[in-house]
C-alpha cells in the first residue's frame, strides 16, 4: 500500500467512527427509552386517555353531599377559580421566553 492509500484508510475510519458513534448511541437511548431504562414511559393509549381519579360525591335528595369516596382526593378546577399567586408562581419558574413562546 502507497502512503496515499493509508492516509484514505485513516481518515475514512475516522469518518466512519465519526458517523456512526452518534448514531448508536442515539439509537441506544430510543432503545433505553423503550425498555425503561430512564423510567416509566406511558403508553400513546395512556396519553391519549388519561384518568383522572377524581373523587365521587354521593348527594342527598336535598342536593347536600352526604359524603366523597375516593383513592386520591381530587376534583376539577378551572383557570379562573386559581389563586393568581399559584399562577404567578409557576410562570416565575418558566425561563424569560415564556410569553414569546
């Protein structure tokens, strides 16, 4: 082999392993992803239709709730019903693009 033709050989393996060392490891994390390695991932199905647990309130015939069943103590709340503290509060965590973005 010429010194030309191992020059080629060189900088082609550094190409290669240049090229494709991104790509494994990419690939290695799809994969990681996927098996749980970085914790659980729900499933589209799960996204798509998310539970809510909310609690069920049981009425008297008068309309007065004689008592709430539930596993986890939640209920639905709307943006207006809110303190503007809590909002405020999780806007000062957001970086300074949040209303650009």
């Amino acid at each position: 082999m010429t010194q030309q033709d191992e020059k080629t050989r060189k900088y082609l393996k550094i190409f290669w392993i240049t090229f494709l060392t991104p790509v494994l490891l990419l690939i290695l994390i799809f994969i990681g992803i996927s098996l749980g390695w970085f914790g659980y991932m729900p499933t589209v199905e799960e996204i798509a239709n998310p539970q809510r647990h909310l609690a069920s309130e049981v009425y008297s015939s008068d309309g007065k709730i004689m008592g709430t069943y539930f596993i986890e103590n939640r209920n639905t709340v709307e943006y207006k019903d809110l303190s503007p503290y809590l909002v405020q509060a999780l806007i000062s965590r957001e970086d300074h693009r949040f209303y650009k973005h």
